[in-house]
C-alpha cells in the first residue's frame, strides 16, 4: 500500500493493533516509508506511527492544501 501521494491529506482508516483490535482512526499523513506511516492521529490527539500491513482500508476524508 502506498500513501505517498497523500502526504498531508486527512485519512480514515481502519486499523488493526498490536494486540489485534480493530480501531477506527482519522489521520494526516506526515511520512511513509517501506513499512510504517507516520501521521497525526485526531483520535490520540498526537503524532503516531501505523504499521501499513495493519492498515485493513482507508478512504481519504479530505486532501491537502496545496500552498500557492
């Protein structure tokens, strides 16, 4: 799964922790690499890091703002 194209919009995903609970969670993509994002999690109110094997659907709430 790739979500580099969607550095800085708002996501919400479906999530499945380390001890296999399924969480719903509004997020804004800071960084991906090959097998984590990091993003801003509305629902902790912090930064916070997704495993993107864990990450089970997403749809993108809103896109980000593009500075002119």
């Amino acid at each position: 799964m790739d979500l580099r194209n969607h550095i800085g919009d708002i996501l919400e995903i479906i999530y499945l922790d380390a001890s296999n609970s399924m969480s719903q969670r509004k997020i804004r993509i800071i960084k991906q690499n090959a097998s984590l994002v990091i993003a801003y999690c509305y629902t902790r109110k912090q930064i916070r890091t997704f495993y993107i094997e864990n990450i089970l659907g997403w749809k993108r709430v809103k896109k980000a703002r593009v500075a002119s």
